[in-house]
C-alpha cells in the first residue's frame, strides 16, 4: 500500500489473462494453488506486470510477467528474476522466494513466474499518514536512512551462499552498461536529442576503474522496497530483481541516487522517492552514509550518479515508446518521453555540478 492509491486495483482490461489456463498449467506444482484465484494487479508497477493471486484461507502468491508490447533484449528477464529469487532468499532473507516459472508464452501470453507475498508499506511519491504524510522529521529520516543501509547490507551478501556465484559476467560489467543503456535509448528514441549523444560519448570517455563485484539490484530504490508499517526503518521485502546480476557496487548507488533528488534540481515525471521533505538525507549525506556502512570508496561516485540519471532516462523512454506506438493502453506513460528528455538535462546539470 501507498500514501495516494491503493495497493491492488482491477485488472486493467488490456492487461488481463485467462485464469482457466494458468490453472491448467498450474496442475497442482503449487501447493495451495488447487482452485481458481481471485486476480486482482498490484497499483504501482509502471513494467512488469505484477498480480496478486488469492485463493481464499489466507493463501496469496503474487505473479509477475513482462510488460505488454516488444521489451529490450536482455530486459524484463522473468527467467533471470525466478532463479534468483528461488535461492537469494536464503542469504538474503528480504528477497521474496519464487516457486515456479513458465517460459510458455502460451499460458498467460508471457513467461511469468509465482513468489510468495510479503506485506508491508511501499512508499512511492508521498509518505503515508500513518509515517506522518511526510510531516514527521524523524520518520523521514528512517525512510532515507532504510534505502542505503539495506543495500550495503545487500552488497555485503556472498554470491555463493546466495546460490548465485555464476550470475552474470563481472568482467567489463561497466562497459556493457553503458554501451547497453545507450542503445537501448537509441532504439527507443521517438525523436533526436543530441545531448543524450553526447552523454552517452561522455560516459564511455570518463569511465572509472571498477571496484570488487558484489551481487547488484540494479534498479534499487524507496518504492522498490516495502517497510514494516510500524517502523519505517525496519525494511520487510525489496522487489523487482529482474536485472540482478554481479559487478561493481556503485552501480547501484548510482541508480538510487539519480532519483534521489535535492531541493532546487529539475523535477521528472518519475519522482518516487520524496527526498526533500524535512529530515530525509541529501543525496551527498546518503552516499557518505552508504560508504561508513559498506566500507566502499566512493570518490568518483558522482560518474555514477551521472549515468544512474541516464539510465533512468532510458528506462522511461522505453516506458514512452511503448505508448507511443500503441503497445500499451495505459495512459500514465503519456507523459514519459517528455520525463526522458527532462532527465538527459539532469544527467547533464549533475556532469557539470
């Protein structure tokens, strides 16, 4: 649940699937799952696609699947997102575990896989009423303070006892990044913005020398998270571990801190974390803090915020584009290639800062 809307809503009518044939494929590999669900869709996801299943007595599983529409090689990876949360959850008991995955497109329309439910408060935007409505100083700070000491907890996890020693490709991790961000940018692209070309030079010009890999989220942030809705500091489950792979930390840091804004810096249509409100750490305060936690030098982390800002950018362009091209009816996105756009300028004001 969230401050402005609530958790599940209906399913959207161009997002809806035939329960009868998850069912069917079902077949009893899910203990708990023997009748048909109640579906309804978790409010905040703007990609992935996510369903709460409830099928009576207490027993919920939540389905995840990708967005409608062409994704990007390599993204929206429900494959990756299962065998990671089929075993990260033993060194890294905030990750939900997931129980099956189809890779039958056949089935719901997409590969899709089932985890298990976790309750707790997303914050996304605005503070819940019930952490003050983002009147509390002190609840604020909790809020900002759980982002960055969770994620050096994450950061400190051994990828073998997570089962994961073999995720991904540490090696040249940075530059595949950057060279994959700025393609994906180039084709999704409804228009030319030579600014983002010129970052995209910068950022391989100016890359820095990586650090020791650790397991990376990849897209870490407040509403990513979900809080204990009796303490805002005490963290209960982090979603969305489709991209997790190994490499270097800061990445992530870079990622959280792109929409970690301070007073006075250009706003974007996607906005989730309300960094300004009294009490909540500035950007540098929270970096400084990650780097007490994890013991990580973070002297060229302003790089990172850079391409984090940049990354973000291409992420809700291939949000926009989807609408653009009639992929997908839900209107929120209508206003993201603009977002895009206002995002390359941050990237670039946060190069020059």
């Amino acid at each position: 649940m969230t401050g402005a809307q609530p958790e599940t809503i209906p399913v959207r009518p161009d997002e809806r699937f035939d329960v009868d044939r998850l069912m069917d494929w079902l077949g009893g590999r899910l203990p708990g799952a023997e009748t048909a669900p109640r579906v309804t869709q978790f409010s905040r996801g703007k990609a992935n696609l996510t369903y709460l299943l409830d099928f009576g007595a207490g027993t919920e599983f939540v389905l995840r699947r990708p967005p409608l529409g062409p994704v990007a090689p390599g993204s929206h990876d429900m494959g990756r997102e299962h065998r990671v949360l089929s075993t990260l959850w033993r060194a890294f008991p905030l990750a939900p575990r997931s129980f099956v995955f189809c890779e039958e497109a056949g089935v719901i329309g997409a590969p899709f896989f089932i985890m298990e439910r976790r309750h707790g408060i997303v914050v996304q935007n605005a503070v819940p009423k019930v952490f003050g409505g983002g009147q509390d100083p002190v609840a604020n700070r909790k809020l900002s303070e759980v982002v960055v000491d969770t994620l050096a907890d994450f950061h400190s996890v051994d990828p073998g006892e997570a089962g994961l020693a073999d995720l991904g490709r540490p090696d040249g991790f940075l530059e595949r990044q950057v060279t994959g961000w700025s393609g994906r940018w180039d084709a999704a692209k409804h228009e030319e913005n030579p600014l983002a070309d010129e970052l995209a030079r910068w950022l391989v010009a100016t890359m820095p020398q990586s650090r020791q890999a650790t397991l990376l989220h990849n897209d870490w942030r407040l509403d990513n998270m979900a809080v204990s809705d009796r303490d805002p500091a005490r963290c209960v489950a982090v979603y969305d571990w489709d991209m997790c792979t190994q490499g270097d930390p800061l990445a992530d840091v870079g990622t959280v801190m792109a929409v970690w804004y301070d007073e006075g810096e250009m706003p974007s249509t996607l906005n989730p974390m309300p960094t300004t409100l009294p009490g909540f750490m500035t950007r540098d305060a929270a970096i400084e803090r990650y780097a007490s936690k994890s013991g990580t030098d973070v002297d060229d982390v302003a790089w990172y915020v850079v391409f984090g800002t940049f990354k973000l950018a291409a992420v809700l362009q291939q949000i926009f584009i989807r609408w653009h091209r009639g992929q997908t009816e839900d209107d929120r996105f209508a206003g993201y290639g603009d977002g895009a756009a206002r995002l390359i300028q941050l990237a670039d004001e946060r190069r020059r800062h």
